[in-house]
C-alpha cells in the first residue's frame, strides 16, 4: 500500500514547569505564555501549507498548541490517547535532582536503558512505541498523499523516530533531542518505510532568518551531559 504521506510531527510548546526539569510527561501542564509564542511562530510558518488533519495527544499542552497550529487551516484537532507522553510513575513532578538523590538505584537503571526499564508505576520506553506506533501508523494509512500535522511529546517523538528510522532505541534519550515546539518532517512512501526530511527545526522562534539551537544541560542525558564515555 503506497501512501506518499508527509506527516508534520511537532512537540509542544513551552510549558510552565519546561525551565523546572520536572518529571511531567504524565502530569497535565499548560502552555507558558513562551510556549504559546513558539506555536503561534510554527503556526505562521505553516499556514500555506495544505493540511488534511490535526492530531494531538489528549494532554493539555498538546492540545493548545494542536489549536494554534490548526486554526489557520479551519481544521478541528483530534486526540489520540496514544500519543501521550511516556509516564514516569513516582517521579512526577520531581526534579531530576530528586530522583538521582530519592531513588538512586532506579535513576541508574533508567540512564543505562530507558527503553525497557521503567519506575515504579511509571513506562518503559518500549510500552510508550508499542502503544504511540499503531495509531502514527493508522494515522498515515488513513490519509494517503496529504499531510497531516500530528503534535506530540519529546520522549515519544524520539521514540517514534527510533522506531522509524532503525535507530537504537535504547539511546533515544542520548542521541536524539527536541526542543518545545520544533518541527520534524517526515515522509512515508507506505506505513513502514519512512525518511526524515526536518529534524528538530525551531527556525520559526526568530522572526526572520535561521535560529540556532542552543545547548541546554537539562534536557539532555547524563550520558551527554558527562560526555561519551571512554
């Protein structure tokens, strides 16, 4: 089944806790007024292009900016409840500090394999794709030839592209980054064969010309942050 989709997979924008390094991937936070900036800034960016739906994960951060980026294209935003963020269990709302001091043994375990460990109560990062890669899937099958914005989280996105590209799943958290409301591009000549055409693009936060990403510590690994190990 050919389907020559283009799917605008977005992360949301800013929140209120973004600059915090909490754990909130299943806490329901809304959009910092910066946040709401960022996506009205993509929405701008994106508004000639022809878009056939919008998809969004049900959390609240997730819908408003789906809102801002679907109200130049009339289009009403659907959720899917697989597209959530990855839930960290009794870590949310907790500084990553916290963790590292509170639950020591689990932090550990998390930074060498985020993909199928899990905290108490909380998803492994191969729970987050076998729940986030059907519905992306049906998504693309569902709207063959068109593009289709879909607003998601920074941990699923990584892991959807992971998944996608044949990435290392068990690096998502090392090699792979989002910033709030960047923009990837993907293509799909069938539901199983995709490229990368965007990656982690926020050219659209400077009113003109190209922004540059910067470096910031807390929303990398501490892998990266100690840097590769010998």
């Amino acid at each position: 089944m050919n389907t020559d989709s283009r799917i605008f997979l977005v992360r949301h924008g800013a929140t209120v806790l973004t600059r915090e390094d909490r754990f909130a991937g299943a806490t329901d936070v809304p959009l910092s007024d910066e946040g709401r900036e960022q996506a009205r800034r993509l929405a701008v960016r994106l508004r000639g292009v022809p878009m056939a739906a919008v998809f969004a994960s049900p959390l609240g951060r997730t819908v408003e900016t789906a809102s801002i980026l679907a109200a130049p294209h009339g289009l009403p935003v659907q959720t899917r409840p697989g597209l959530r963020e990855i839930s960290h269990g009794h870590w949310e709302q907790m500084t990553r500090a916290e963790v590292e001091q509170e639950f020591a043994d689990e932090a550990a375990s998390w930074d060498k394999d985020p993909y199928t460990f899990a905290p108490l109560d909380g998803e492994s990062g191969l729970a987050v794709t076998a729940r986030a890669l059907p519905v992306l899937m049906d998504i693309v099958r569902a709207h063959p030839s068109a593009n289709v914005l879909v607003v998601s989280h920074k941990a699923t996105i990584r892991l959807l592209l992971s998944s996608l590209l044949g990435f290392d799943p068990r690096r998502y958290r090392d090699n792979l980054d989002q910033s709030p409301a960047a923009l990837n591009i993907v293509d799909f000549k069938d539901p199983v064969r995709a490229r990368l055409m965007l990656f982690n693009d926020i050219s659209h936060y400077a009113e003109a010309g190209l922004a540059i990403p910067g470096v910031h510590a807390a929303r990398l690994s501490n892998w990266w942050n100690a840097g590769a190990p010998p």
